[in-house]
C-alpha cells in the first residue's frame, strides 16, 4: 500500500499540517501509522475526515441578508473587463484595514510608505503591517481554504512578530470555529451571489478572531480576493466609514443579520457609498 506524509495530506486537503496530525493522534484518520513521535503514515487514498466538532459550531451560525438587488454589481461582473487592483485601491484598502484596527493614518502617508518613506508617528509596526499587505495583495486571485489562510496570515505578519504568524489564538476554539467557517464556505455559502458570500467570510473572520494579531488586516485582503474572484470591483468603503462598518458586523455577530453589511459591500463595489 502506498503511503504519504502529513504534510502531502494537509496539502491535499487544504488544511494545516498541524491539523493533520492531530487528527491522527485523535485516531479519526482511518489506516494512520505512527513512525516515531511526531511521524505519521497516510494510506494515499483516505479521504480528508469529517470532523464532528464542526456541527457544534455550524448550527449558530445560520446567517441572513435581507432582501438585496444585485442588478447593478451583476452589470459590472458582466462587463468585459476585468476589474485590476490599482496602487490607490491597495492604498485605501490598506488605509481602512489599518483605520479599523485603530491605527491613526491616513491616504497619503499609507501612499507614503509604499514608497519606502519612513513616516514618524506612525508605529513601525503598522508601517511594516502596510508593506505586508500591499505584498499580500498582489498575491491575488488565490484559492481560499484553511493551509492558504495560515499561509497569508504568516506574510501578513513577517517581521513583525513570527511567534504568532500562521498560528492560530491558544486557549479557544479558533481552529474548530474556522473550520466550521470552511465547511460552510465550500458548502451553503458557495450556491449564494458572490458578494453575499464575500460578506460572511469577511464577518466570520472578524468575528472568530482566530489570529492574535493581524486578523482584521487579513479579513481585508479576503475580502478584495472574493471580489476579484467574482470579477467586481474591489470594495472601497472609505476610511470615514469605518464606524459604519464596525456596527454592521456587530449587528452581523450578535444576531446573524448580515443586511447591513451585504449593503454596504454591494454599496461599495458600485461607486453609492458615500466617502
């Protein structure tokens, strides 16, 4: 019989390898070998295991839009072109990324540090954070799954602090609560229009905050990737409307209406928000 790593497996999957031998070590991969104390034996034609625990998560979350028209953004994802991220979208993205996570900048000082330009008051950090993001989206398009989200966590974090990077939070349920999060991305969620998805993934992850840091600068980039994915414009909602923002994934969080939010994306996309 032929065999294959944990790392080939978490590769096939689409999870971590972490993952991986955890659910070996929990006895749920069927045929598993243990070679030494960290070492395990994959027979290559086990499919990936359903993991229980995600039912407990899954059923709360039962996530609603409101009644939306999305005549307009389905104009724009039937236009010819295909909508590019320019260097003042990455800009305002990175700006509102960095406005919601509290950091006082602005367009031109973001604009700023893409150039290198050391900018004072502004924690190095942050500066850092800004060139990771930038660097991140140009990764897109990409394929989302779990391995994929640790991944662009770890760039989002390089050299900023690489003990948290591509590690989920300890001492919660972040892991089983993302993997809920994907069953439902690649399940319910995949038959809805593109923004209405785009919108629960982006809610999701702010609401698990599954990462110690950099989870809202994160939440961002997915966000810009569904709608490049979908062939819309990436949503720019302007960094005045970040207040707005936050109440609409509250109200997402604590009742699972997400009317709010698929407005403003849809908003967004457009060109109707009000900047």
């Amino acid at each position: 019989m032929e065999y294959i790593s944990t790392k080939e497996a978490a590769q096939r999957w689409g999870i971590s390898e972490r993952r991986v031998r955890s659910l070996c070590s929990e006895g749920k991969i069927e045929g598993a070998a243990r070679c030494g104390n960290w070492v395990w034996s994959i027979p290559a034609g086990t499919q990936k295991p359903a993991d229980g625990r995600t039912l407990r998560y899954m059923k709360n979350r039962a996530l609603r839009t409101g009644s939306q028209d999305y005549r307009e953004a389905d104009k724009l994802r039937s236009s010819a072109s295909q909508f590019t991220l320019t260097t003042d979208k990455k800009v305002e993205i990175v700006l509102e990324a960095l406005t919601y996570d509290n950091t006082d900048i602005s367009f031109e000082q973001v604009l700023a540090i893409f150039n290198l330009e050391n900018q004072e008051g502004i924690p190095l950090e942050k500066q850092i954070m800004a060139l990771n993001m930038r660097s991140t989206l140009s990764m897109i398009p990409f394929e989302l799954n779990e391995k994929k989200l640790l991944d662009l966590h770890s760039r989002l974090l390089m050299s900023i602090d690489e003990r948290y990077a591509g590690s989920y939070r300890l001492g919660g349920n972040q892991s089983q609560e993302t993997e809920a999060m994907f069953s439902q991305y690649n399940g319910t969620w995949s038959v809805l229009h593109p923004v209405a998805r785009a919108a629960f993934l982006f809610a999701e992850v702010l609401r698990i905050q599954p990462f110690e840091k950099g989870t809202a600068e994160l939440a961002f980039v997915l966000l810009a990737n569904e709608m490049y994915k979908a062939k819309l414009p990436p949503a720019v909602f302007g960094a005045n409307q970040i207040p707005e923002l936050k109440a609409a994934l509250a109200s997402t969080s604590m009742r699972g209406n997400s009317q709010m939010l698929v407005s403003m994306i849809l908003d967004a996309v457009t060109g109707n928000i009000q900047k």
